[in-house]
C-alpha cells in the first residue's frame, strides 16, 4: 500500500524520428496547479556534463563546469510532479525540438530517448538559473513520434515503477544535445537514510558515485528549504 509522503523538497536528444513542433522556448502548457498535500515517492538528479549523450547514443560534450539538481516530488494518485531545478554554469540561450528545453526523458543510462514531460526553463543571472512549480498531466511535449505526442499516455507511475529508466537534462544553443544530464535517484519515503547512495552510469560507462552525505544529502537539503519557505510564505 503507497505511503503518502509529507511536504519535503525533489533531456539527452530526441529519438529518431521525432517530428519538430516547436522551438522549445515558450512555457509549458500542461496544466500548473497547487502543490497537493501529499506525495508518494520523492527524487532527485544530479546533472553534469559528462553524462550527455547524442541521439545515436554516443558519448556528446555537454557544457564543461556545468552543473544541475532537479528535485522531483511525485503524487501519482492525482497525476501532479513538483519541481525545483537549479542550474549553475549553464549559459547561453535555451533550444530544444520539444515545447521547452527542460525535461524528463526515458532511457537508461548512456542511452537517448524521448522526452515525457516538458518543464519551464529555469531562468536567472549570476550563474544560477532556477524554476519550481506543479505540473498535473495529461502531460504533452511538442514533440511528436510514431504519430503521437512523446508524452502521450505517459503516467508518473512509470518513474516510480522504473526511476533509473529516467533521466533529467536542460538543452541550450550551444549544447544541443544536452548541457547537463543526470538519472533519476529515489529519495527514500521519509528522508535520506545515512549512508545511502546511488551510483550513475556515464556515457563510457564509468560509474559516478553519489553518496547521500554529499550531493544526494544536498540536493534533498536544498528542496526542504525550498517548501519551508513555502510554508512560511503560506501561513503570513
């Protein structure tokens, strides 16, 4: 039976085929909604350059010092992901085939594959560059494949059923194929356990450790302050 989870805080190139439907510079248009009361599995990624690869699957640079942390919180019973992103180093104009330039896409590790759901571009000066908010599906990305919208049918499910088949990226200008990239890591119901870890598959199939006392640990810090100060803001 799905715990419900309490407020905590937490793509390579398109498939073959694919079909341009827009530049992927405007805002999302699946429907945004309030954040519910209740999650059932919460994830993050910790995106970096070295994991970006081409839409033949081979290894693509991404933006060197580049760094991206995507927290996603999942309520699967209502269709709804929040989101807060943050990007650093990431520069230059966003593009991507999709509606935007920031999503979720399935594929395992050094594999490409289509994205599932499009989110707003993170944006921002100084070197960050930051986007949170809820977005409920049926979710829709612009892109169409085999006949259909990429994410057509898709459901929130999949990632918890699956989360390593997913992974997180932002596509700029300069770094189509990806400037950041990173799979989808389960944070455990209830907070970060110590002494978890994950460990990602690189492009040429290193592994990139991430222990939970460093950027796991982090990453999940950063999205707790992100609904404490929510929190505040709501009760004022």
């Amino acid at each position: 039976m799905r715990r419900a989870l309490p407020k905590l805080a937490a793509l390579s190139v398109l498939t073959a085929g694919a079909v341009v439907l827009s530049s992927g510079t405007a805002s999302a248009a699946d429907t945004e909604v309030s954040e519910p009361d209740t999650f059932t599995s919460m994830f993050t990624v910790m995106a970096t350059p070295d994991t970006v690869v081409g839409m033949s699957n081979q290894p693509a640079p991404g933006q060197p010092g580049a760094t991206g942390t995507f927290n996603y919180r999942i309520n699967s019973d209502e269709e709804i992901i929040c989101y807060d992103l943050t990007l650093r180093g990431v520069t230059g104009e966003y593009q991507s085939p999709a509606r935007t330039a920031t999503h979720i896409h399935e594929a395992q590790p050094g594999m490409s594959g289509p994205p599932r759901i499009a989110f707003p571009n993170p944006s921002g000066e100084g070197g960050t560059r930051t986007s949170s908010g809820c977005l409920q599906g049926p979710f829709t990305t612009g892109v169409m494949a085999n006949g259909q919208d990429t994410g057509s049918g898709f459901s929130l499910r999949e990632i918890e059923d699956n989360p390593a088949a997913f992974f997180g990226d932002t596509h700029t200008a300069e770094y189509t194929a990806g400037a950041v990239r990173g799979q989808l890591t389960r944070v455990p119901m209830g907070g970060v356990e110590t002494g978890a870890g994950a460990t990602a598959s690189t492009g040429d199939g290193a592994g990139t450790a991430l222990a939970a006392g460093g950027g796991l640990l982090a990453a999940v810090a950063a999205g707790v302050a992100v609904l404490r100060r929510r929190g505040a803001r709501s009760r004022a």
